[in-house]
C-alpha cells in the first residue's frame, strides 16, 4: 500500500521524502532520543504535508500508534492518515488529523489540497 501512495504521489508531481521526529524521552532515569517515522512528507511551495499509511486501524490503540509521530511534529502542517479501509469517509480527529480512504485518495486527484 505504501508503494502504491508513493507512485501516486509523485505521479501528481510531490517532490517526497521520509519523515523523522526526534523525542527526547527518559526512561528509568535514562535520557534517550528516539526516532519515529513519518511515512511521507510531501512539500508544495512553503507548505507541507505530512502522510501516513496505515493498512487498518480497527482499535484505538492502533490508531494511538499510527498518529504517534504525526502528534509530535511540533508545527500546523497538515497530517494525513491514508487507510485501506472501504468505508473511510473523509474526517478529522481531536488532533486536526484527517483520515481518509485509500480509493477516495486515488480518485481524487485534489484531495490533500481539499482536506
């Protein structure tokens, strides 16, 4: 799925890269800095968007897990999660994330500019 969300991407003509969140955490009395991926980060003049594929998220934890990094980016720049589930409808979370279905993504071909 990833694959696929990538070569429509650039197919629409995104310059894409990865994404990495730095954290500083501390655990057990132990400073660490950890990495956390961000699928896509795709820019368009002085904006950004960042982009997260996710096959499924049938729990809450899921989707805990999903929008980690996403949470963590420290700006307002768009944040998309991208499901293969068939009945995603276009919607946003408490955080301003915006879910939206893999079909719907691929059909429209304007849809990270509309959401």
């Amino acid at each position: 799925m990833e694959n696929v969300i990538y070569c429509e991407l650039v197919r629409r003509g995104y310059p894409v890269d990865v994404g990495v969140v730095m954290l500083d955490e501390r655990k057990n009395g132990i400073h660490q800095t950890r990495q956390y991926e961000i699928d896509f980060v795709v820019n368009r003049g002085p904006k950004q968007i960042y982009i997260q594929s996710a096959y499924s998220i049938p729990t809450t934890e899921k989707r805990e897990q999903e929008t980690f990094s996403l949470r963590h980016t420290g700006d307002s720049f768009k944040k998309v999660v991208i499901t293969n589930d068939p009945f995603q409808t276009r919607t946003y979370d408490d955080n301003g994330i915006a879910y939206i279905g893999l079909i719907d993504f691929l059909l429209d071909t304007k849809c990270l500019e509309t959401l």
